[in-house]
C-alpha cells in the first residue's frame, strides 16, 4: 500500500488505532480523565453533537451513519445527549446555511461531512470563533478542524483498481477502460482517484476518465454513455466507478447500448442494490467500510472533546492528515476491504449491515443459493 501523502503513520498503526477505539468503548475509557489539568471535563452528560451530513442519493447516510451516531452518542451519556441531524441533499449553500443554524443554537460540538470542502471552509472558521469544535467526518473540510475520522482514502482507490485488474484478468497495456471518479467538491474523491492512479497507469489504457458531478448516478450514465460512443460498445474491457451509485449508472449507459456481457465493474459503499448486483455478477466488486466503525469512533471523538477528556480524544486520533488550509490535523483511518461474491458472508452480514433476507429476495433467490449464501 502507497501511503497518503498527508498521512504520517503506517496501516498497521491504523488498525492499532481502530482497534484501540473499540477498546475504549467498551472499557468505559471515555470516563477516563488521566489526572490533567487540561482533562478535567468541561460539560457533563447534557452533551449536544450537531450532525451535518452530505446527501441522500447515497443511501449510507440515513440508513447507517446518523442512527449508529445517534445511539452511541446516547449510549455515551447515560442517555442524556443528544444529535441534532440535518443533511444538505448535496446542497454546499444548504449546507453552509445549516451550519450557521448549529452556530446560533450553540450546538456544543460539530460532526460535518462537507458537501464542498473548500466552500465550507467560512463556516468552520465561524464554527470556531464560537467556541464549538467541529470534527471532520468522513470528508476533509477545509478550516480550522479539530479532527478527522474517516477511512482510507487512497487505499479504497488501490483496492478497487486491483480488483479491477485482477477481474480483468491477463491484461494488456492497450486494454481499453473507463474511470468514473467522483465530484471534484469531494477531496476523498481526489483520493479515491489518485490510489487507483497508482495502479492502473501505464497498466492499461484510459481511454476515458471523468470527474463526475455531485456523484449522481444520472451524470454517471451520461458519461458512460459519451465514452461508449466515443470508444465503441466492443472495445471497454473494464469500468473503474468510485463508487456504487455512479456503477448504476454505468451499468444503465452499458445495457442501452445493448451489451449483454457487461465488463467487470468497481463500486464502493457496499449498497444493498450493489451487493445484489455484485451476486448477479452486473457489478465485479464494491469497497466495504465498517461504518458502524467509523460512526462510533466519531461520536466518540465528540462527546470526548466536549467533555475536555484531552488524553482519550489524543488516544482517539493516533494519525494526524494535513487538509489545504490547516496541517497536522489529529485523525483516525478506518481500513477498508473488496467485497466480492465469495466474501459477502464475511463482510456485510457478520457485520449485521444487511439480514440475508434483505439480500436475498426472489429475484436473487438462484444468485444467493449459487454463491452459498442460506440460511
């Protein structure tokens, strides 16, 4: 693996630090104050955690990381805390609007997953003068931030692009794909984009590559669509999408031209639709995050902040990142893995993310029993 440039520590030290996050959830660490005088607590249980989040398109938002921050944020506080939600439907001027409105409620602390990082930037500064600390989620924002949590940005890329190579199977320099990398608003976009770079340049050839706004599946399709008809139906060997929703998308542009054997796809997010595309063998793979990981760790993260528990908020964030604006910004990397048909038992169900219900329903009944996935 190809460490980020703004990363200073190795994976293993990464999984260290996931580990050690699960750890002190479950030892009652957070109730730890080592005997500092900058650790004594600052708020009690009466804790407040602004949660800004990005969008809807992706389902993750509503269905795993708002409801797992919201119950361990409750879990963390004798059930006196608690999460103020909003989501800016891929929104920047929303979001920001919905900023401003946790800085005038005095909030006590912000979780912010930036629609656009670089726009953003304003309102943590604001954030800041307030007196409220705002910990970056899953995207880098701009600012003054206090801490970052989310996955490994640069690795996600690698893993897919190996997926893709390896799906591809002996392939040639001349081998024709198709990149669909995120929006440009989004700097894990940029990320995703430069791991899989450092796979699959000079490796075979990108005969198209795009930068696709607001992630949407509907702007993916209309890509895919204009590389088909620039390249020609026959001649894609393989799509690299940075993400599920946009693979959708792919995939719709691929059948209306009337391909029936679809070249392998990448995705990332682990979508309930994609892991049943992923069985019916339309998508190769996605990127499954462990977001009941990541969320906890940030609700953590906030709640140790608030309460002025310095030491375990330090043991929180072991790596450190540098955004555009602001170096050595305390955070922790959650590692990622390839989800593929042989290990959806092994990721997304002993994980409790899906019910084999929920994957398997009729139309995949045939797909399920194939890759052994019964009850």
């Amino acid at each position: 693996m190809r460490p980020l440039r703004s990363l200073r520590r190795t994976a293993t030290a990464v999984a260290a630090a996931s580990t050690m996050t699960l750890a002190l959830g479950a030892c009652g660490g957070l109730g730890v104050t080592g005997g500092s005088s900058e650790a004594s607590p600052t708020k009690g249980n009466d804790v407040t955690v602004g949660l800004l989040l990005p969008e809807t398109a992706n389902t993750r938002y509503d269905k795993f990381d708002y409801p797992i921050i919201k119950k361990k944020v409750e879990s963390l506080t004798s059930r006196q805390g608690k999460v103020v939600y909003r989501n800016a439907d891929a929104d920047a001027k929303k979001q920001e609007e919905q900023l401003q409105q946790m800085v005038d409620d005095q909030v006590d602390v912000i979780l912010l997953d930036a629609v656009d990082a670089h726009a953003i930037a304003g309102g943590v500064e604001k954030a800041k003068d307030a007196g409220i600390p705002v910990i970056a989620y899953d995207r880098l924002a701009e600012g003054p931030i206090d801490a970052y949590v989310s996955f490994d940005n640069e690795l996600v890329g690698e893993v897919q692009a190996r997926s893709l190579l390896e799906a591809m199977g002996d392939v040639d320099s001349s081998d024709k794909i198709v990149m669909m990398n995120g929006s440009l608003t989004d700097p894990n976009a940029k990320q995703f984009k430069s791991g899989a770079l450092s796979e699959l340049k000079g490796t075979v050839d990108i005969a198209k590559s795009y930068d696709t706004k607001d992630w949407k599946p509907e702007n993916a399709q209309a890509n895919m669509t204009e590389a088909l008809n620039e390249i020609g139906v026959g001649n894609i060997k393989g799509v690299y999408s940075a993400n599920d929703g946009m693979a959708s998308g792919v995939i719709k542009a691929l059948e209306a031209a009337g391909v029936t054997q679809l070249p392998p796809i990448t995705g990332q997010d682990a979508e309930l639709d994609a892991v049943q595309r992923i069985l019916s063998g339309e998508q190769y793979m996605s990127v499954y995050k462990s977001y009941p990981h990541e969320a906890e760790s940030a609700a953590e993260m906030a709640v140790a902040k608030v309460q002025g528990k310095d030491i375990q908020f330090d043991s929180l964030t072991q790596d450190q990142v540098d955004s555009p604006t602001h170096q050595d910004i305390p955070a922790l990397l959650v590692p990622v893995s390839a989800l593929t048909k042989s290990n959806i038992d092994k990721t997304v169900l002993a994980d409790g993310i899906y019910k084999l219900s929920e994957i398997c329903t009729a139309k995949y009944k045939a797909a399920c029993q194939q890759a052994g996935l019964t009850k």
